[in-house]
C-alpha cells in the first residue's frame, strides 16, 4: 500500500508541512535546551553558596530553618550515607534511600560542577558533593520540581502553538498551492479538451491554446511549447486530411471512370461467347476469363466508390426498412451459395423495422453472411438473429467456425484472413469496411468477439 500522495498538489502540501514540522520540531528543542539551562542557573549558583552547610548540620542536629523547602542534604563516610534529610515545611524529613541511590551519591565527584541525578525515592536533584573536615563528604541538593513543571508547561505550550502553526499553514499553503499551480490546471483542461477531438479522420481544427505562455516562468515555458505542439499537430492532421481527400477524390474518379469501359469489356466478351461463329477452345477460355475477371473488377469498382461516396459524407436513402425480410432474403442468398453450411434465423413474430437504405443495409447482411460462407468450413453453424431492443435493434451473425485470428484489423480496408489466398477464390477484402461505412452512416456500431470456436458480428442500428 503507498501511502505517499499522488497528485503534484498534494506532495507540494506535505512537503510542506513536514518542513515546518521539522522546523517546529527543532525549534522546540533548542528553546527546551536553553530554557533547561537558563532555569539550572540561578539552582546552581544557590548550591555553590551552600558550600554544603546543611549536610554539615545534619551531623549536629541543628535546626533547617533558613533552608528552602525541598531541600537535600546529606553526609557520607567512607563511601556510605550516614545521614539524610530533606527540608519539608515543618522540621526535616529522613528519607529512605535505596542501595542504588547510595551508590549514586557515592560515585558524585567531590568538588566538581553539579548534576542532575534522580533518586528513586525522591523527585529529580541537582545535587553537588563537597569534602568535610573530617574526610567525610557533604552532599546538598535542591529539587528540580520546579524546572521539570515549567519545562513541561513550556512544552505543552509550543505543542498547542506548533500544532497551531500547522493547521493554519497547512490550510495556506493549500490555497497558496492551488493559486500556484493554476497555470498547470489550464495546461491539463487544454489537454483533455485536445483529446475529445475526433483526431482520428476528417477536417481536424485544433483551436483550443493554453492562455499562458509567459517565458519567464516554468509553465508559461510548458503552455507554449505544448501549444506550439499543438500547431503543428494541427498542420499534420491537415495535410493528412488533404491527402484524404485527394485519394477520396481520385478514387471515386478513377471508379467511375473505369465503370464505362469495365461494363464495354464485359459486353463485347459476352457477346462473343454467344456468337455463332467457330473459335478456338482457347480463344473460348480466354474470352471466359476476361468475362469472369471483368465481372469482378466491376464489384470491385462498384465498392470502391460506394466507400469513396461514404467517406465523402454523401446521404443514403431514408425510408422504413423491414430488417426481418432482409435478414430472411440475405439468409436464403446464402443458403443456395452455401448448401455445405447450416442456416438458422431467429426472428421476433413481429417485424423490426428501422429507418435506412434497404439496398445498403440487405448488403451489410449479405456481406457478414458471405463473410461467415467463405472463412468457415462446410458444416458450420452460422445463426442470423434480429433482435427489438428499449433503444436500438439488434443484428448479430454467429458462427461456430475457427474463430478470427488475432491481431487482424478485419475492418481495414483491403484487409483479408488468408494472405495467401487468391483474389479469384476470396474478397477483395472490403466487405467489413463497407459493413462498418453503411452502418455508420446510420449513426450505428458493429463490433464482433472472436475465439477458437466461434465469432459473433453485433449491429446496433438506431431504433
């Protein structure tokens, strides 16, 4: 699990804060320190004026007065405690001290600077150890009640301040950020506009800019380099689109200029096929073939400018089309190409009806239908279903055959399963995209699912 932010606003926001966290964070240390020291001082220079006359007394008996209220006194010999006290309101108290804290008042160096000690049965001391006349050893201490309950009233202060300080940075530096990086935010919204443009075919006009483009910041640099992207993405589409429309062109041209001679072609060979003149058994054959190949280049011809019309944008018939007489006509079309197939129609009793081209749509059945004859083998399943959806009329052509193999774009043009089939036996390979062209143009879609085992064709054509 990543618990780092993701979003660029988002670390900018904890970097942050973590920062002044830091920062706080040393801050507290460093006014603790100093304030340790500062309240030590005066306790210190209390115990240097001492010179461990109250552990002296503690020998003799004599009276605490004079000693201020918490105060610790005690003498050692050879390394043990022999007397203790400490100063309470009243008179002296003897406090019980543990093994452990014998050791600890032993191991203080006589004469040396104080130091802070906790005894287990009292609160923290500083405490400071001085040599007797006798060659005992004067211990006196004052407690550290008040320093430890300032100190902890100081920190419980900076932590209200710093917890404080960081929600209110925390909640300016997220307006200050999101100011910030309004730049960036316009960058993306041109961005996302930029990818909802149909970028795929057509006239592209890509007007949307990024508005700022000051070079002396960072996405100023950024909004212009990405809108001079955008200009010559621009100029790319464009020219893609007038190259589009020179092949467009050149191709309707070129197909309906080759419909006249193709139709003379095919007439004088038939007319010489049934002349009763005598030829030639290869004269014949040769005939038969320019007959057969000219035939050919005609629905070659014909589908080209059909696709060429489509792309061009030209409108189709619009009239009420019963989708279930095409879907029985087509469906016995191939029934009589295709005997070695078994045919199945599953139709509503009533018939579905669309608006459309009845020519072009009984084609889009007719080509998935031949499409499904010539890629299976004798013996496949190949299922015509119409169904009346809430929104939308249904079409799909099943087969139990080997399925599509992967990676071919069967919607492309000149696209074909078996490259190595020959262009007499198979299509030209514009049967799909003319079936996705007619569909289109009637603001339909048609996808298909393939595997081992079977294929699936859906139309979905407005209802």
């Amino acid at each position: 699990m990543n618990l780092l932010p993701r979003t660029l606003r988002a670390r900018l926001i904890a970097g942050l804060l973590v920062l002044l966290a830091l920062s706080c964070a040393a801050v507290g240390v460093a006014t603790s320190v100093a304030m340790e020291r500062f309240l030590l001082g005066p306790i210190d220079q209390q115990l240097a004026a001492d010179h461990g006359r109250f552990a002296a007394s503690l020998e003799h008996g004599e009276d605490t007065r004079g000693q201020a209220r918490g105060t610790f006194g005690a003498r050692l010999v050879d390394g043990h405690v022999t007397h203790a006290a400490v100063v309470s309101e009243r008179d002296g108290s003897h406090p019980t001290l543990s093994s452990d804290d014998d050791k600890t008042l032993a191991a203080l160096p006589v004469g040396g600077p104080p130091q802070t000690v906790d005894l287990s049965t009292l609160d923290d001391y500083r405490l400071v150890a001085t040599a007797g006349r006798d060659g005992d050893v004067m211990i006196s201490g004052l407690s550290l009640h008040g320093v430890e309950e300032t100190m902890h009233r100081m920190q419980l202060f900076e932590l209200a301040m710093f917890a404080v300080a960081l929600a209110v940075a925390g909640v300016a530096g997220a307006l200050w950020v999101r100011l910030a990086l309004r730049p960036l935010q316009r960058i993306a919204a041109t961005a996302r506009k930029v990818t909802e443009l149909p970028l795929a075919s057509g006239e592209v006009s890509l007007a949307e800019r990024v508005p700022d483009t000051d070079p002396r910041t960072e996405t100023g640099q950024v909004g212009a380099a990405f809108n001079r992207m955008l200009g010559h993405v621009e100029s790319a589409l464009g020219r893609r689109h007038a190259v589009e429309q020179r092949l467009r062109a050149f191709a309707a041209d070129a197909s309906h200029e080759l419909r006249t001679p193709l139709a003379a072609i095919r007439g004088h060979a038939e007319l010489a096929l049934r002349g009763d003149e005598p030829m030639a058994d290869g004269v014949r054959h040769a005939l038969g073939r320019i007959d057969a190949e000219s035939a050919r280049m005609s629905e070659l011809v014909d589908e080209l400018l059909l696709l060429a019309r489509l792309d061009a944008g030209r409108p189709l018939a619009r009239e009420e089309v019963d989708l279930s007489r095409l879907a029985i006509e087509a469906t016995g079309d191939a029934r009589a190409a295709g005997p070695g197939h078994r045919w199945q129609l599953e139709l509503p009793e009533d018939p579905v009806t669309v608006t459309g081209d009845p020519l072009r749509l009984h084609q889009v059945i007719a080509n998935l239908l031949s499409n499904a004859r010539i890629h299976t083998p004798d013996g496949t399943m190949v299922v015509v279903a119409v169904r009346r959806l809430p929104t939308a009329v249904e079409i799909t052509v099943q087969d139990d055959g080997p399925g599509i193999p992967p990676g071919l774009e069967i919607f492309e043009r000149f696209s074909r399963a078996d490259q190595g089939r020959s262009r007499a036996t198979g299509g030209a390979g514009l049967g799909l995209a003319i079936v996705q062209a007619v569909v289109a143009a009637h603001d339909g879609s048609v996808d298909v699912r393939s595997g081992p085992g079977g294929t699936e064709f859906r139309l979905l054509l407005p209802a």
